[in-house]
C-alpha cells in the first residue's frame, strides 16, 4: 500500500513505515499532522482523488527538524577583485507514516444523472440590407522641388576654424 500526500505545496510518495523530509512545518517533536491524500493505492485497488480522496487523511507522526546539505553561492567578477562567498542550510522537518496506520479507502461508485432536454427557443432574425458606399478617391499629385539655396565653397580663416 502507498499514497501520494501533499505537504507545504508538493507531493510525497509514502507507504506505512517510512520516513521522508518535508519544508519546516513549525510542529514540535511527537505531535501529529494531518495530511491530505491526492492518490491512494492499496489490494482494492488505485482512488484517484479531484483534488484529493473524499474522508481520506494519512496520520503522520512528527520526529524533528534536521538541517539539509549547506549550498554555497558564490559570486565573482573577473578583473574587478570581486568575490563573495555565502551560504544557507534549509531547515527540514522529519515525518514519520505510522506503521499500521492504513487510511480507509474512499471508493466512490458513479450514480447515474437524469439529464432532461432544454426546449429550444424561437430567435427572432432580423435581415439587413447592405447598401454599396461609393467610394471617392482624390489624385494626389507630387509637389514640385525647389532649391533651397545654393552653397559655395569660400575660404576658411583661422577664425572661423578656431585655430590660434
């Protein structure tokens, strides 16, 4: 027998017996949590839950909160004698599925629904006419170019370069 449960946002496959690691939870040690069931497999057979099985909950048993592996970040920028290094521990939560504990199987047989036509209404349509627009089109005809003025080379001085 296992189910799949969902704690904090993610689901965890568990069977009677095991133990697995959960995002802290804020319980302390010996207490018990409730957890909803989203898929249950036992000898009856596989309830899929929508979202989870209806009057099912898995009993788990609180053991404690352990730390998880330290990650490291470590930034760097090359030529710039930048470097920085720190780390963080994520704090885990150990639970424990009891070992007898076996959650009752909710099996939900499918009851036949009476389904009752709808009577069609009448819609009233009504037909417009669609009238042709005329369209009047104006010819657009290219402005003539005319110079501006006209620029000829004269001599720099060296007030008008800037130079001394």
């Amino acid at each position: 027998m296992y189910a799949i449960v969902e704690v904090g946002g993610r689901q965890y496959r568990v069977a009677p017996g095991d133990k697995f690691l959960v995002e802290k939870l804020g319980q302390t040690a010996g207490s018990t949590v409730e957890l909803p069931v989203l898929l249950l497999s036992d000898e009856t057979g596989v309830s899929v839950g929508k979202p989870y099985v209806d009057g099912t909950k898995l009993s788990a048993r609180v053991v404690g909160d352990v730390k998880g592996e330290k990650l490291v970040a470590f930034k760097y920028q090359p030529k710039k004698r930048y470097r920085k290094k720190t780390g963080h521990r994520q704090t885990y939560t150990v639970l424990q599925v009891a070992a007898g504990s076996e959650p009752p199987a909710a099996v939900v047989e499918a009851q036949p629904v009476d389904i009752q036509p709808v009577e069609a209404q009448p819609v009233d349509i009504q037909v417009v006419e669609v009238q042709p627009v005329e369209v009047q089109t104006a010819e657009v005809q290219p402005a003539e170019v005319q110079p501006v003025a006209t620029v000829t080379a004269t001599e720099t001085t060296s007030e008008n370069t800037g130079a001394a």
